[in-house]
C-alpha cells in the first residue's frame, strides 16, 4: 500500500490530507505514454519493504548494513551480526536477513 500525501490552502493554513491508495504502488517517472507512473510487481514491492524495514532494524541498533561483495562472498549462507555490522550475503533477500538476525520472527508475510 502506497500513502498519498497533498496539501491544500496557503502556507498558514496548509492542511495535510493522508489517502491510502492500494498496492501495488505507482512510481512517478516520464514515460512515453505521458501518464508519468510506473507500476511495479508485488514482489519487488516486498522486497522494498522488507529492505526498508531492515534498514530501520538496523539503525535502531546503531549498525552498519555492509553486503560481502568479495569473491568468497557467495561462501556466506546468512546475515551474520559482527562488531557494529550487519554481514548481507550476495542475493539474500531482506526478508531472509530480518530473520536471520532475529528480527522477522514477528513480521507479517
């Protein structure tokens, strides 16, 4: 689900109207078509949500989200927690890495 958010009035009377609109989102963007929206797939929408979600996770507890990018990086099954740093497999999704540091436990699906 996406929130819209628009203001009406002037500057000292600007008013704040929140209107839930359903997933999945459209993304602002030029097209040819000159509708300007894109739309993309309930997967990639989890994805970004559980990506954020796990960004938040991860700032709440002061550490730093670092994807082991390095040749023997695919050697890596899971999120490991080492000093300070959340430890991502290459290609692991966000949601996985929420449950592995133990975090997703209570996440809805």
């Amino acid at each position: 689900m996406t929130i819209e958010i628009g203001t009406t009035g002037s500057r000292e009377t600007e008013e704040e109207s929140v209107q839930a609109v359903p997933a999945p989102p459209a993304i602002p963007t030029d097209t040819e078509d000159g509708r300007g929206l894109v739309t993309i797939s309930s997967s990639e929408y989890e994805r970004i949500q559980a990506a954020a979600e796990l960004y938040l996770f991860a700032e709440r507890r002061g550490l730093r989200l670092v994807r082991a990018d390095s040749p023997n990086g695919h050697l890596l099954s899971q999120a490991l927690v080492l000093d300070n740093v959340i430890l991502l497999p290459p290609g692991r999704h966000p949601r996985d890495v929420l449950r592995d540091v133990g975090a997703g436990s209570g996440a809805n699906h």
